[in-house]
C-alpha cells in the first residue's frame, strides 16, 4: 500500500512458450531502480520479477514489478506502481534518490 491505497500493478501474461532453463535475472527484490530510456526518469523500488510477455510490446523477458518512489516524477500524477521490462531499467545509487527526495521537499 501507498498510504491508504492499495498498489495496482498492470497486467503481464505469460509467453506462448517459457523456455526451460532462464536466464539470471539482472535485478533483485529491493533494489532501487529507473527507468533508463524514457525523460521523466522515474525511479522506484523492485516489488516483484516476472518472466512474461507485456501486452503493449510483446517483450518476452523479465519485468519487474516497481512501487515508485515518493519523489519520482509521476508518482506526483498518481501512478504509485508499474511495469518495467529489464533492458528499460538500471540501478539507481541510493544517494542519487535521497538528493531527489531533498529536493522535492525543498
């Protein structure tokens, strides 16, 4: 939960075919992560790892499931929680988000 709102997650289903051995995942439960290939940088924390297909690309891979951050630019718009797909994504230094939380509380 987000404060009083429970985090709703858009769906990902699962590939026609997964294959029988996967590949090592890139990130872990926990880590603070962003999103590398869009402007708004959103950043948040990995809540969850699934290797599915997403419906509005067909990427079959890892996606993982992000709470976004407090500060992250859209969670200002409302968006507490999304999908990313992990060639999207790369780690975030923890000191790198607590500068951004200062700043958004300035």
């Amino acid at each position: 939960m987000v404060g009083r709102n429970p985090i709703s997650i858009p769906p990902v289903t699962l590939p026609e075919q997964i294959p029988e051995t996967l590949p090592e995942a890139k990130f872990q439960l926990g880590q603070q992560v962003r999103w590398s290939c869009v402007p708004s940088q959103d950043f948040g924390r990995v809540l969850g790892i699934v290797f599915g297909s997403e419906g509005s690309v067909q990427a079959s891979g890892y996606h993982y499931a992000i709470a976004l951050d407090s500060s992250s630019p859209s969670f200002a718009d409302g968006i507490f929680a999304d999908w990313g797909y992990e060639e999207d994504l790369e780690l975030v230094d923890p000191h790198e988000i607590m500068s951004k939380r200062s700043e958004t509380s300035s």
